[in-house]
C-alpha cells in the first residue's frame, strides 16, 4: 500500500507542517491511513498524527472527517470532552501524491486492547458503569448537539484517555547521559525506549486498575483493589471517518457486523437509534469479554440470518411488522415475520444467559440487563436516547463487585463458555 494513491512512508524524526510536528512512533494504522505519535514543537505536546492515503476517495474521507471533528472541535468543551478533538489539520506531498494529515489530540489504548489485557474476562462491573457513562455523554453530544450518527461504534473505536503526557512525565528530569544519548529525541531529551517502556508500564497498571485485578504476566487475580474504587476511567469516541449527518446518511450498510443493528441489516432505514444499539453491544463485550452477537453464515442460512436468529434467541421474537417492514424483509422472513431458513430457536434471555453463563449474580444480571434490554428494542424508536440513558439507576450504582469478580474467575479458568457457544451453534443450526 505504500505506493501511488496509497500510504505516505514515514521515518522516525520526520518532520511535518513545515517542522511544527516531528514524529516519533508508530500507533497504528487503519484502511484509510497510518496513525503517529508526533512531538508539536509549538505546544510543546505530544499529539497523534493521522496521515491518510492520498488517492481521491481516500482524500474525499478525510475532508469528510475532517469537517466533522472541525465541527466537535468548535464545540463547547465540557460537553464534547468524550469525543476525540481536532487540533490541526494539513497537506502533505509525498512520493505517492499529496496527503490530508489531521492532528488529533494523543489518546491511549482501545477498550478493545483493554479487553484483551485482561484476557477476555469482563472487567469489573463499577468500572463498566464508568465507561459506559464517558461513551454516552460522548454519543450525547454527538447527537444532540452535533446532529451526527457515529455508525461505526465498537470497543476498538473508543480509546482511554492519557494520564499521561510524555513531555510532563518525570523521565524528562533524568540527567545528561540520557539527554545526550544519539537516540534520544532533540526536542525532548527523552528518549523513546524509555517513553515507550513507561507507556507499556502505565497501560499494564492502568488496565489492571480499570478491571480492578493485576494483568501481570503472572496471572495471580486479586480481589478488587479498594483503592482504586474512585478512579475516573476516561475515555473517548474516535474515527467519526464513517459518521454521518442524521439527516443525509449517506451509505446503506453502516456499522461493524457484529456491532449491526437490525434495521440496517433489513434495510428499514435507520438514525441515532443505531448507535444506541451497538453501545448496548459494547457494554456486554466489557461486562464479559465476549462479543454479544458473533454471527456465523452456515449451510443453508447466511451471516445475516444467523444475526437476525441470535437476535431473537436473546430479545424475543422480532414483532412481525418489524421483520416483514425492511426492503430486504422478503429475503430474510416469511409473511408470519418468521425466518425462512433457520426454524427453531432456542431463546436464552440476557438475564438468565448472565446468570448461566458468566456466573453474575442474581441482582447483577437483573439490574445490567435492565440496563440493556431496553437499548436492544427491535423497535428503533422505543429505545432510549444518550440523554435518557444516562439518567438510568444502573450508571450511579454501586455495588460490591466481589462475589461477581470469584465467580466470573471461575467460569473462565476452565474455558466453559468458548465450548458451550459451540456446543450451542450445533444444537441449533445442525439438522
Ligand atoms: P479504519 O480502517 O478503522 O477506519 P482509519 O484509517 O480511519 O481506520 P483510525 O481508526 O482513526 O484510522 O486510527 C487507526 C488506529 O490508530 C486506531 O485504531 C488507534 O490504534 C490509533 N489511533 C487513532 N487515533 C489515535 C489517537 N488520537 N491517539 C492514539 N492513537 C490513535
Ligand atoms: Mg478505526
Ligand atoms: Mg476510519
């Protein structure tokens, strides 16, 4: 990809907008670009640098995305605080053509990589209620105030917020040998194992924080350290390259497959409410490591069927004017609303299936899926909005999280849910 039309090579110590932002490393990439911690000699900060591939259509994304984030940027600050900011935005030309570059303020890890630190447990469920409350002032803001639907919400698109800053962090104090050292970067005296090393460090503590265990390679879990029970987890909603204005949406099929709410997989036009569903489909995945729906396309049935089939399995039937009501109903149900090519379900309601399968508590699984339920109505309209959400009891709850924490252990050392998902799919999909 790194040729005409295509990504921009970038070496370490490179410098952009005329030596303003000087980079540093590597911190990740996407379809539509490769994504840099850069140093900004001006503000003295360090900010995340997303250099997009330069063919046309990719150059059309960026100027798309770069008027959304213009607009959140614009935006009052203590509303949009959960919502990554614009900081800068320039041309740069290259070899391969000419490259739109956006300056982003430099956040941390993906709740998605905070799951994976904690090896796909589930974090801690007071700290569930932080994050989920930091993603709905987020989306809030979003579609109040802005008027935009995200369409592309998932734990990998909502990153924690740096505690850290590495040009404030104490490394900058160490003394001379390390100022001096050819590696080190110019600008900061820092240099960049050493960023890097901290970095790691505080993301290892700070997903052992968030889930209120110890992630060390060790693996030794320990009870919720009592300590920590304050901790603001913040976080922030990012990559807006695929949202869209409420009233000119603009694709058909929005959203990430297993994060799809069902009025885009029946073509029965959508709005807001689809961002609603998939943050319902995001606190499950923190709550429990597992993705709410993970659809599987089988002999005789596809990906789509399979979706719509979990669906109900876990909500109910969907209602009947809702199944026959989409353009691609004819396709998917009979004229009864009932699927035409997987006939029998076996319906395992949220609570029990929390209760059963990942060991909750009794008023834990009521009072989460409480919570839920009511995001994952297969009526669009019928589900609350950010704002109505963030006043439900479940967000101000607290509650000891011990006996959840023992028993979630539990259940995942031995691994019982990966065979029960599968023994389950067979059940239901085979003869
Ligand atoms: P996609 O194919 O997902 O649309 P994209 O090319 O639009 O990708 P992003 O998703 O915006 O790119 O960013 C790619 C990756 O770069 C992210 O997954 C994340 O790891 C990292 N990243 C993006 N923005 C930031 C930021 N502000 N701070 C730190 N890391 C970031
Ligand atoms: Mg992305
Ligand atoms: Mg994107």
């Amino acid at each position: 990809s790194y040729r005409k039309g295509g990504y921009h090579a970038v070496r370490v110590g490179d410098p952009f907008a005329g030596g303003r932002y000087i980079v540093q490393k590597k911190l990740g990439w996407g379809q539509f670009s490769t994504v840099w911690l850069a140093y900004d000699t001006q503000s003295s900060k360090y900010v995340a640098l997303k250099i997009q591939k330069s063919a046309a259509q990719f150059v059309q994304a960026a100027l798309h995305e770069i008027e959304v984030l213009s607009v959140i940027a614009d935006g009052d600050l203590s509303n949009s605080r959960c919502v990554v900011r614009l900081i800068d935005h320039f041309k740069h030309v290259g070899p391969n053509g000419q490259h739109l570059c956006m300056v982003l303020e430099f956040l941390g890890d993906s709740l998605l990589r905070l799951i994976k630190y904690n090896r796909y447990k589930g974090l801690e469920l007071n700290k569930v209620r932080e994050i989920c409350r930091c993603i709905l002032i987020g989306l809030d803001y979003l579609h109040r105030e802005v008027g935009i639907i995200h369409t592309d919400l998932k734990p990998e698109n909502i990153l924690l917020s740096n505690t850290i800053d590495p040009a404030k962090d104490p490394v900058r104090c160490e003394t001379s040998p390390i100022l001096e050292r050819p590696e080190g970067n110019p600008y900061t005296g820092i240099t960049m194992s050493i960023i890097e090393k901290k970095l790691k460090k505080r993301a290892r503590r700070a997903a052992a924080k968030i889930s209120g265990k110890r992630s060390s390679t060790g693996g030794a879990t320990t009870k919720p350290d009592r300590r920590l029970d304050g901790i603001d987890v913040q976080c922030k909603i990012v990559d807006l390259g695929n949202a869209c204005w409420a009233d000119k949406p603009f694709a058909e099929e929005i959203q990430t497959r297993q994060y799809r709410a069902p009025e885009v997989i029946l073509q029965s036009g959508y709005s807001f409410s689809v961002d609603m569903w998939s943050f319902a489909c995001t606190a499950f995945e923190l709550a429990t490591g597992d993705m709410m729906f993970a659809p599987k396309g089988g002999q005789g049935f596809s990906e789509d069927e399979d979706h719509l089939a979990l669906m109900m399995e876990l909500l109910g039937k969907i209602p009947k004017k809702i199944a026959i009501g989409g353009a691609r109903s004819k396709d998917l149900f009979d004229k009864y609303g009932d699927l035409k090519r997987i006939r029998r379900l076996k319906f395992w309601p949220l609570a029990k299936m929390l209760m059963d399968k990942y060991k909750f508590s009794e008023a834990d699984a009521r009072e989460f899926s409480e919570f839920l339920v009511p995001l994952l109505d297969f009526v669009p309209e019928n589900r609350p909005t950010a704002k109505q959400c963030l006043e439900h009891p479940w967000l101000s709850m607290r509650r000891s999280s011990v006996q959840n924490e023992t028993a979630n252990e539990m259940c995942n050392n031995s691994n019982i849910r990966k065979v029960e998902t599968g023994i389950r799919n067979l059940q239901i999909r085979v003869g």
